[in-house]
C-alpha cells in the first residue's frame, strides 16, 4: 500500500482516514482511539468528528492530528497551508531526517523524571518494535513496566522531542540522548538506580547464566586506593559510551549495564568532596 498523498483525496478527512488505513496496514495494532490517548487535547470523540466531516480541524489541534496520523514535516505543511486556506502543493520540499551518527547530545537529567523513559526510548530502536509496533514495544517491556506506563513514557518522550513519528509513521529516537547532571540529579538517578537494580535482580532469578552476566567483588579500600578505583571506573565508562557510539544501529535485544561502587557498611573514610 503506497503512502497516501493529499492531493489525491477530495478533502482533509477523506486523507486522514486513508492515513489511518495506511497506518494500520504497517502495524495492525494502531488504532485512532488508542493514539489520541497519547495527546492531551484530542480525545477519540473530536477525531471521530474530523474524520467524519462533522467538526473542522483548527490549527490549534494540527500538532496532535499529525502525532495521531504518523504526519511527517512535507505533510503537516501541506496540512497546515489547507487549514490557512492555501492551495497545498505536491511539491512542497522538506530535508531529509539527519543520518544517525551514535554521537549523544547531551540533555538534563529531567529525562529521568520517571526512570522508564530511557528504557522505552531506547527500546523503540528494536527491530521487532520496528516491526510490531507499540505492540512489540509493550512486549519487549513486559518484564518491568505495565501497558499504562509505558503509554504514558512515549507520551512525556514525545511531548519533549525525545522521540518522534517517521514517515512510515513508525516511533523512533529523535537522535541519541546523554543524561547530564542538573539541580534535580540526585532525586532522579538515585530513583533510577534503585529501579535499575531491581530489573537486574529479576534478570538474575528469570534469565539463564549464559543470557547475562554478573561479578561482584569484595575490595578492601582507603581513600586514596578509593579514588584510584573511581577513576578506573570512569575510562571504563568512557569506553563503553564509545562502544555505544559505535554501536548504535546494533537493534536485536536490549540490555542494561550496571556498575556500583558501595561500601558494605563498618568505619567512614575522608574522601574528597564532589564539585559541581
């Protein structure tokens, strides 16, 4: 089925509806009602008017129509200029979506507002939720978070451009994102890491050895033999962020990697103060 184009259809909602067939037939679980629960100002009932001709469609609600109907940015022009009551032009160009390098921009760890959203940012990368769909993402995040949940990540990685919809009206990471500390990081990585830790220990009692991997080690240290360890720990970091990098089209399973430095309990140690 050949992506539908305005200028074939004899109005806005005959367009729209065919959107929503196309949309259905590159993944069967889509359904209107299901995606104007994501957006805060379109409920299922004023869709329906649209798409039936019985209300207009304002500019105002344009930016949920195009996040409902997989719109891409040539579309939601030619859209936009209809709704401004332009001619819309089949020739209308846009640029081409930037080709993903693996380098990390770099964000505010507001990100972690709720410790789900990296997991389903990075999940929408997966192969089988390229092909599945939000069904295939609700799947591959069965084993740590609830359908609701994660309808309700996508919608908070949309809202802040974190993720979007291409034009095979499919999610996908609007480029990768680094988490860098901000006046709220203490609240939101400790959350984070708690959660992290949970999901690895459900990963030790339900996966087979030979699935994943997991060391620890007891280290008797001082302060300096401490700070030593620290700074061994951050060039592995670096390593691994590279290796990310590098790595960045790799979509088969997703994985979480989970390195923690605590002490076991006894005698307080002098160690140098964190600086901003």
């Amino acid at each position: 089925m050949e992506r539908p184009q305005l200028h074939q259809h004899p109005d806005l909602p005959a367009y729209l509806r065919a959107m929503a067939r196309f949309r259905r037939e590159l993944d069967p679980s889509f359904s209107v009602a299901a995606a104007s629960r994501h957006e805060h100002r379109c409920s299922p009932a004023l869709v329906s008017l649209v798409l039936s001709g019985k209300r207009q469609l304002t500019l105002d609600r344009l930016t949920s129509f195009c996040h409902i109907f997989g719109l891409n940015p040539k579309e939601r022009l030619q859209v936009k200029m209809l709704l401004e009551g332009d001619s819309p032009s089949a020739k209308v160009e846009v640029e081409p979506e930037p080709r993903q390098t693996g380098r990390r921009r770099r964000v505010s760890s507001s990100l972690l507002k709720d410790w789900l959203n990296p997991y389903v940012k990075d999940a929408i990368r997966l192969e089988s939720v390229r092909r599945g769909g939000l069904r295939g993402l609700f799947i591959e995040l069965a084993s740590i978070a609830s359908e609701r949940r994660i309808e309700r990540a996508i919608k908070f990685l949309r809202h802040h451009g974190y993720i979007k919809v291409n034009a095979h009206g499919q999610l996908v990471e609007a480029e990768p994102l680094a988490v860098v500390p901000d006046a709220q990081a203490d609240v939101y990585i400790k959350r984070f890491h708690h959660q992290a830790l949970s999901i690895a220990q459900h990963g030790l009692a339900t996966f087979d050895v030979n699935e994943r991997l997991a060391q620890a080690m007891i280290l008797p240290l001082d302060a300096n033999s401490y700070m030593e360890m620290v700074g061994m720990i951050g060039e592995f970091a670096e390593r691994i962020q590279k290796f990310a990098e590098d790595h960045a089209q790799v979509d088969r399973r997703l994985y979480q990697l989970i390195v923690h430095l605590t002490p076991t309990g006894g005698t307080k140690i002098d160690l140098p103060k964190k600086t901003s």
